[in-house]
C-alpha cells in the first residue's frame, strides 16, 4: 500500500543548529515530492517540491530536500535554524501522477520547536 | 502573494445540520481541492475540482458531501447532514496547473455537536 511516513511528530533544536526532518514513502514508481509548511493560524505553504531532474532540491527560507530512489526518502533540511522555523512541517507525496488530479497524501506532520 | 480565502474561520454546528465551507481560490487558477484534517490525524485529501466537475474524491466524500463552484469566483465544499466524526480543519486549496504548487487557505474549523 503507498503510504508517507514522517519520523518523528515532534523535534527540537537549538537556534544555529541543523534542522533534519525525515520522510520516507512507500511505492513502487517514483512520485513526486513536496514539503508544506504551517505557521500557527496560517495555510500551508510549500516549501520545495521535486518533481524530475535532480535530486537536491532548494526551497524557500534555506531549506533544501534530497530525493533518495533507493532509500525512497526525501528528508528535509536546513544548516542553521532560526526562531522563525518553529511550525509544523508536512511531508506530501503524489502517488502515480495521472492526467486528472492533483492528490496529494500527507505524512503526519513534524512540529519544530526551536530553542534560544 | 496571492492568497486562499476561506470563511468562515471557525464553525460549530448542531448534529444532523447541513453546512457550507466557503473559499475563494486565487483568481487565475483552475484546480481546486478540499482537504480535511481531524485532530491528531494526517491532512486527508478529499475532493479535486476541474472544469466545473469532480476529477477525483476520496472514500471520505461520500453523498453527503458536495463542492460546487457557483458564480466563477467561489468554491464550497457542502455538508447535508453532519455527523460528529465531521469535526475537523477543513482546508480548500487551488493551483493554476496540474503538479503546480498548491495554495492552501488558513482552513475552516468544524466543529459538531
């Protein structure tokens, strides 16, 4: 069964230190790739997607995702976190891209706490 | 940038009340989605919208559920009869192709009682 799964629901870093979060899918045809943001009170708002070509992607506010074929894992990242990084983070996946709809099934979220 | 509207921000309503999710969806996009996520749980899709009929819904949107696009600008997502397992954030979202990056409005807070 195709599936998204985010390692970790919570995480915690101190400021200036790397973000990673983890997310790993389950098919047996590459989709495609997406990180949301959700800011308290707010939408989501996407960070970086992967679609083809390649596989280091660079996002907005200096995130970047590697898409991983063999390890089926596009883990996000960031060098060096800031206060504003504190949200929540989803995982999205498009499961065989088709000619009509745009499904995205998430993974269930990692919120970021970042520390002084 | 342009903005997903959606309204209201909250809504509580009895069991067994029909209600209607309103958003406007940025003006030049021609895809449009609803998704729902219920408290602990992962965002769920449940219906994509294109040229003025239903591309794909999930198991979730069965007959009670409809979305309709009435005047060109506003796209609703309607409940006949609610049922508490309903209460969830509802989130409309557009994007202007196909695998384009979704806009997601600040979603709609369901809540039955």
């Amino acid at each position: 069964a195709q599936s998204v799964t985010q390692l970790g629901s919570h995480v915690s870093v101190s400021e200036g230190a790397l973000v990673l979060l983890r997310c790993n899918y389950s098919s047996s045809v590459p989709p495609y790739l997406f990180w949301y943001v959700q800011y308290p009170n707010q939408g989501l708002q996407l960070l970086l997607k992967y679609t083809t070509g390649a596989t280091l992607v660079k996002g907005i506010n200096g995130f970047e995702a590697e898409f991983k074929k063999s390890e089926t894992s596009f883990h996000l990242t960031k060098p060096s976190a800031h206060m504003s990084d504190a949200a929540e983070y989803f995982c999205a996946v498009l499961f065989r891209p088709k000619a009509a709809g745009n499904k995205l099934t998430f993974g269930g979220g990692t919120r970021v706490l970042v520390k002084p | 940038e342009p903005e997903v509207t959606q309204t209201p921000s909250h809504q509580v309503t009895q069991m067994g009340q029909e209600v209607i999710l309103r958003c406007v969806p940025i003006s030049n996009h021609l895809y449009f989605y609803w998704y729902r996520q219920i408290l602990g749980q992962k965002v769920e899709f449940l219906v994509s919208f294109y040229n003025n009929e239903i591309s794909e819904k999930s198991e979730i949107f069965d007959d009670q559920f409809s979305v309709e696009r009435p005047d060109g600008s506003n796209f609703t997502l309607k409940i006949r009869s609610t049922k508490l397992e309903d209460s969830a954030m509802y989130f409309c979202a557009s994007s202007e192709a196909l695998y384009e990056k979704l806009f997601f409005g600040s979603g709609t807070q369901l809540s039955v009682l």
